[in-house]
C-alpha cells in the first residue's frame, strides 16, 4: 500500500537538495487540471522545451500540454476520435494521446506517481540513494527523466532487445541502464535483476512499477479524469459510454478504467494483451513484438476483480498497422477510403501498443455489435517516434510497402477483425486471473497471503489507495513552502 510515513532527517536534506536546484513539484491536482499551476511557472514554462532536462517541466506531466516541441502551455487534454471508414465500426472510438508528455509518453506520469510521494515524505533521499526503474520500455525513460529532473541518481532496467530509440535516448538521461536478456516479455529476468541489486549493498531504492501504487493512483487521479474531460467534450444526447480498453501492462493505466466506472457504471473495462503471450486469456505464455505492454504475470496492482473483459491481438495486427498508418501506400489507401486528411497525417501519434489498444477497442465493439451511440475509450501510450527503426527492420524483412499491401492489411486487420480469442469474465473468470497473482507475488516477490486475499474480498483495500491522493498534495504543497521557491518566483 502507500505508506506516508515521514523521515524528517531525509526530508530535510532532500529540501535542501531541491532549494539548490530551484525544484518546484507539482500536485496532482495541477497535473489534472493545469489551469491551478502559477502563472509565473506558466510564463516560464513559454521558454523551455517539450523534452529538456529543466525541473519546470515537472509541470508538463500533464495530459493537456500545448502539441508543441518548445514553449507550449496548456490547451486542453490531447485526443483522437477515429472515423468508421478507418475502424469499420459505428461505434466511436476516441484515444488519448500521449505523444506531448515529456519523453513522448504518459509513462513519465506514472513514474511520478512513484517516486514523488517518497521524496516529501523522506523514505527516499535524493541525497544518497539511487532510483532505480525496472521496466518493459517507457516506465524506464519516464523514471530517469523524473530522476534527472529531480536530482535524482538513476539506474534503468529494461530487456535488450527493446527499440534502438529507447536506448540511445537513456544514454543522454539515466545514470546506468542495465540491459536484461530477452524481449517484451522477459518480466521475469527484470525482477531477477532488482534482487540482484537489492543484496548488493548499493544505497537504492527499487520503484518496480508493477507493485507501485503510485502507478495505480496517478492514473485513476490524472489519466481518468482527462478521459472524462474528453468524454463531456464529445458525448451527444443519446451517447453511452460503453468501454475502456487497455494493454494490462504495469496494471498502472487501467486503474483509469476505475475511475470511468464509478461514473458510468455500465462502462466495462477491457484488458487486451499479445495472444502470443495469452497469461490472461489462456493462463499462457510465450514471446510478442508489442513493446511496452509486459506480461507472462499479473501485476500487483491490477484490479482484476474490477475488470470485465479479455482481448487478446496477434501481434501480426499492430505490426503490420502501423506501416500502413505511416507508409505513403498505405496512407495514399487511407484517404481513399474516405478517412480524412487531418486523421491520415496524424496516424504517427499511434505507436505500437497504440495500435493494438485500437485493434482490441474494434473488436470490442464488434463483440457487442456497438452503435454509433456508444463511445469507446483507450489511450496511445506513446507514438512512432520510438519506432521508427521498427518500420526499417519490417522493410529489411518484409521489402517495400506496395499498394497491394496496403489493400491486404486494410482488408485483414481492419476490416477484416473478428471477435476471436475475446472473453468477457464472470465474476470466477475475474477470480481465477487474481489467483495467478500468487505465483509472482507471493511465492518470488515476497507479498503475504493475508494482501492477496484482502485485495480480492475486501472493495475498500482499492479506495483506500485513491484516498491517498488529498495527502499526497498536502505534503507536497507543504514540501514546495518549506523549501521557499514558491515565493520567490
């Protein structure tokens, strides 16, 4: 759970450490709602960019950052309602964009949601110890940046066969970056390495975005409500708000869904995973090519008992979508097809858990044969600009993108979906995936019977956390006063 005990001694010099570095946080409440940051803060922020390394841009972990590479303010929260000529449903299917986060995805959020609440309290001393982030991908760059940002030493851990793009971003930004072997789905050979670190007597403290609950409330306090913001914006008299799709991941995303449902209670929420790795599904597992999405466990602090249904995408669909979203053939089909200019040349903002989050969100909507009454919610973790060398290995493997081939993968994997490898769960459905928690958690990870249990039979365990929230401020804004920066802006 989340502990808000405070080690004065810590705390002290790491107010002393963000007084020397001019490091101001923000409250979650800001991050959801900028329009309470400073307007001194806001007229700073016209002079520094998207994706520099300056603690101002703690303030841009935001859903509703201007789409700008330097000096953008706050528009309003970043969304993509995309159209039946692409989709081939009637129902509406609208994605959060997380390209115009900090490092190009909302994962640096999450991070935050971590890391920050043990910096005001003092369990963590940004004055001796290191951060250290284990990670499928984007969690790892969120956490390092927050750490630069922080003055914060960091160490990220993420699998070697992750995107070329990743990596060289790291090398400008964390402190070490440890390479586990294997891929996306190598979860386990990451934890093996945080007990390696944790008996190595280094002076560190380990934020496994898995079991973090910092994940679980940033999303449910920042991400959730930027849905609903998008939602009230598009919703026409008669509209239903029908589901939440998202890649279980680190279980941090999803938690948005939590937040959906107890204000449309009819919204189910919708895990999607790789059917090449079907741990939900099929209780399976195996490799996938969709980066960022990590499985072959259930994370801590997913609330399975909250979720309704199961998709699971061959990760052939996502690949092959977005050569067509990106590819001149592919897009030259596109707007023949009748999808409009401004959504044909936005389509780089999908990247690829983006594309399959829309696979399963078609899908879904298939399923329930949806109208066009009926909107659908997911998100774009991050985009294209940390695959771009992904689209040159399919070129080197696959050869040119032709027509012919766009033709193909518009007609199968959009079109062409099907309500294959889908369950929707019953409440022992939703039981028997909490109980796979037990092999990770309990038997490797050190959890106690006593939690797992209280997470399944005991509703309050899970507002309990989001309780936390209005206190996280508090010590934040406490944090922000003593340390006097506040003041002499």
């Amino acid at each position: 759970m989340i502990d808000l005990t405070v080690f004065p001694d810590a705390l002290n010099r790491t107010m002393e450490h963000a007084r020397e570095r001019d490091i101001i946080i923000p409250t979650l409440k800001q991050q959801r709602d900028p329009s309470l940051i400073p307007e001194k803060i806001q007229d700073r922020l016209k002079n520094v960019g998207l994706w520099d390394l300056d603690p101002l841009n703690l303030f841009r972990i935001s859903w509703q950052n201007e789409p700008k590479e330097v000096g953008g303010g706050y528009t309003g929260v970043n969304f993509m309602e995309f159209p039946e000529e692409l989709t081939g449903v009637k129902a509406r299917i609208i994605a959060l964009v997380g390209k115009y986060f900090p490092t190009g995805a909302h994962k640096v959020g999450a991070a935050f949601g971590c890391l920050v609440p043990r910096l005001v309290t003092g369990q963590f001393d940004s004055t001796k110890q290191k951060a250290v982030w284990p990670s499928t991908g984007n969690y790892c760059r969120g956490g390092a940046y927050d750490s630069a940002l922080l003055g914060c030493e960091s160490i990220a851990i993420l699998p070697e066969e992750m995107s070329r793009e990743r990596f060289e971003w790291l090398k400008k930004v964390a402190g070490r970056i440890i390479k586990t072997p294997g891929s996306e789905s190598n979860v386990k050979e990451i934890f093996d390495k945080c007990w390696e670190l944790r008996n190595s007597g280094e002076d560190l403290v380990i934020f496994n975005q898995f079991d973090e609950f910092g994940n679980y409330l940033w999303h449910h306090e920042v991400t959730g409500p930027a849905m609903l913001d998008v939602l009230k914006s598009v919703l026409k008299e008669g509209d239903r708000i029908r589901g939440f799709v998202s890649a279980t991941g680190s279980g941090g995303t999803i938690a948005s869904g939590d937040f959906l449902k107890k204000i449309f209670p009819e919204c189910k929420i919708v895990a999607s995973e790789a059917l090449q790795c079907p741990t939900l599904l099929n209780n399976g597992f195996g490799a996938h090519r969709i980066e960022g999405i990590g499985d072959k466990h259930i994370p801590w602090i997913h609330n399975t008992k909250n979720t309704d249904f199961i998709v699971a995408i061959d990760d052939n669909v996502p690949m092959n979508l977005i050569r067509l979203f990106n590819e001149p053939d592919g897009k030259k089909l596109l707007k023949e097809k009748g999808v409009s200019d401004n959504i044909v040349n936005n389509l780089d903002l999908v990247g690829i858990s983006g594309a399959s989050n829309l696979a399963s969100a078609i899908k879904f909507a298939k399923y329930y044969e949806l109208t066009e009454n009926d909107l659908v919610v997911t998100v774009l973790t991050d985009s294209m600009e940390m695959y771009k060398s992904r689209l040159d290995e399919l070129t080197q493997e696959l050869g040119s993108f032709s027509d012919k081939d766009a033709e193909a993968v518009y007609s199968r994997y959009l079109q062409g979906l099907t309500i294959d490898y889908m369950e929707e769960l019953t409440y022992y459905g939703k039981k028997r995936i909490h109980n796979l928690k037990y092999y990770t958690w309990v038997e490797q990870q050190g959890k106690t019977y006593e939690e797992i249990q209280e997470q399944w039979y005991n509703d309050s365990y899970w507002t309990s956390i989001v309780d936390k929230a209005e206190e996280i401020d508090s010590l934040i804004d406490d944090f922000n006063k003593k340390t006097g920066l506040l003041e002499k802006l």
